[in-house]
C-alpha cells in the first residue's frame, strides 16, 4: 500500500503516541483500548514497511523514520480535520471550552454565552493552563482556552486568534495559621523571603511559572520547588498541606479547605488573561463567548488597571498589539 492511501486513523494513533511517548496515555486520550491502539501502530509500521517506535519495559522513544513521518502525519490529519470543518454544519457539534479551573473569570464567561445561545452545546474542560491547552487549540481537541498569552512561545502565538477578558488581581493563598492569615490584605513585600508556591515544574502552566517568577524577583520573594503534579481541588490541597508553602492565585480562587484568599497589593500584581482560539471555520458559540467577555469586562471592569498596578513588560507590549482593542468592542478575534 502506498503511502497516500493510509488510513488517517492510523496515522492519529501514530500522532498521539509520539506526543504521549507512552501506549497507556495515548489510548486514553483516542478513547480506544491500549491494545488497538497498539494493532493499530504495528499495521501502519507494516503498511509503511518501517519502524516507528524503539519500544522497552520502561520507555517509548521515535526512531529516526518516526521522526520523519511525524510531521507529514499532522499535515494530513490537520488538512482532514479542516475539511470536516468546510462541510459541517458549525452548530451541530459541542463546543469545547477550557475554563483551566473551574469557578473563576473563564467561567463566568463560559455561563453567560451559554445564556445568549442556549440552542448550542457548549461544553467545559479543564486543562489546568495555557501553555499546554495553547497546543490541543491548534490540535482541535480543544476550541476555546483562557490564561496568559504573553507567556506562550511566540511560534505558537502567531497561530491563534486572541482576546483580552480581564487583569486578573493576584491573590496569596495562605494556610490559616500563617502569620499573614488574619491579613485583609497582603502587601508584596510582606511576602519578601517567604517561599511561594507557583506551579513551578508543570509544563501545562509555564506561563503561570513565568509571571510569578518575574514578579518574584522584584521583592526577595523564593519560588517554591517543583511539586507532583495534582488533578483536582482534593489532589491539590493533600499536595499543598504537605508543604505547608503560601500558593500564588488570583483573587477569584476559591479558598481550599483550612486556607484563605488575600488579595496582593502596594502594588496589585496583574495576571491578564486573554481567550484564545484557533482560525478556521466560525461556530455560534465562539460568537457567543466574544459577546460575554465584552459584556462581563465593561460592566464588572474588568480592563480596568489600579493605579500603579504591576505588570511585566512583555505583556505590556502584547496588550498594546495591533490585533487587540478595548474589550468594550468585543474585538479580537
């Protein structure tokens, strides 16, 4: 068989192990059995008469062939997915939407365009941060995300369509019998010496890492080692109460279970967050979530700065880019 008549399925099932470098991962991401998915890998290596994959006990790793093949193989299934788009009907499918952590901006955004299109199937995700939902945008696993664009690689950027939602006040995270706990507020350099947490070592969130690091250095303040990856609020706070270390938030974070949420100032650090979407085909409900982020930011103020307000140079100029307006417009997409 030649290589143009290879079944596009085989060759998402090749996409995904080279991304997971791992059988088990990748079968739960197709939503197949780990032993299809491995029928699968060994029909396409034969079709193709080459081997793919150096598979061990520990490890999965690309031979040079698998290397090779692997960007051909997106080229094909990207040009496949956006002729399915062409000839879909946009309304008739879910929309997906990443909210990285329920009940904050993202969400408020999400309910309010499911109010203005009911008739639509908006559905939620979560994927914890940017930089690794950024990639599942232009993949199509995802449509929609939200966090801190300035922190993605610019390559990556360039491929998305963007929009400002909201500066997002910081916030601290502090268990309840930290010497700032009974704080209304906290002041940065009352931080000075402390050692915060910040997702550091999560590859989802670097752009989370970045900013605080930023702001970190300004006022003495340690980041906190890399900590074992926790899905879920539950997962997070048993993490969390082992190290005993303030965790950087936003003020929208709700309070974990023996913690509370105090807003940063002198200065209030800024986190902005923008959603962020791939170009192709239009569906109701990116309209919709448009429509609601401008609605939510002109009447809660939310492109609104405080006075001497922090925020890293990097997002100062891509806040000013020419792609973004006023979130009063609702444009940027």
């Amino acid at each position: 068989m030649a290589p143009s008549d290879t079944d596009p399925r085989l060759l998402r099932a090749f996409v995904a192990v080279a991304e997971e470098l791992h059988f088990t991962r990748a079968a739960a991401r197709l939503y197949v059995a780990q032993q299809a998915l491995s029928r699968d890998i060994r029909r396409l290596e034969r079709e193709l008469r080459r081997e793919l994959f150096v598979r061990t006990t520990r490890q999965v790793s690309l031979t040079p062939d698998g290397e090779r093949l692997l960007p051909y193989a997106r080229r094909v299934l990207e040009a496949q997915d956006h002729l399915a788009e062409a000839f879909a009907d946009p309304a008739a499918r879910p929309l997906l939407v990443d909210l990285n952590t329920d009940g904050m901006t993202a969400a408020r955004v999400l309910a309010r365009a499911r109010e203005l299109v009911p008739e639509c199937e908006l559905m939620a995700r979560f994927e914890s941060g940017l930089t690794y939902a950024a990639g599942e945008v232009l993949a199509g696993r995802l449509d929609v995300s939200f966090g801190r664009a300035a922190g993605l690689d610019p390559g990556v950027l360039a491929r998305l369509r963007v929009q400002p939602v909201r500066y997002e006040p910081m916030a601290v995270l502090l268990p309840h019998g930290h010497p700032l706990a009974g704080r209304a507020v906290v002041a940065m350099d009352e931080l000075s010496g402390e050692t915060v947490y910040a997702g550091a070592g999560n590859a989802r969130t670097r752009e989370w890492t970045d900013l605080a690091s930023q702001l970190f250095a300004q006022w003495d303040i340690v980041l906190a080692p890399p900590a074992p990856l926790a899905v879920g609020v539950a997962e997070f706070q048993r993490v969390m109460a082992k190290s005993g270390n303030p965790v950087l938030a936003v003020v929208d974070f709700p309070p974990l279970p023996g913690t509370v949420v105090r807003p940063l100032v002198r200065p209030v650090p800024l986190s902005p967050l923008l959603m962020v979407r791939r170009a192709g085909p239009d569906h109701p409900g990116l309209g919709a979530l448009s429509a609601a982020a401008a609605e939510l930011a002109a009447t809660e103020g939310w492109m609104a700065r405080p006075t001497g307000s922090w925020l890293p140079e990097s997002d100062e100029s891509l806040m000013r880019h020419r792609f973004f307006t006023t979130a009063e417009t609702g444009s940027g997409w």
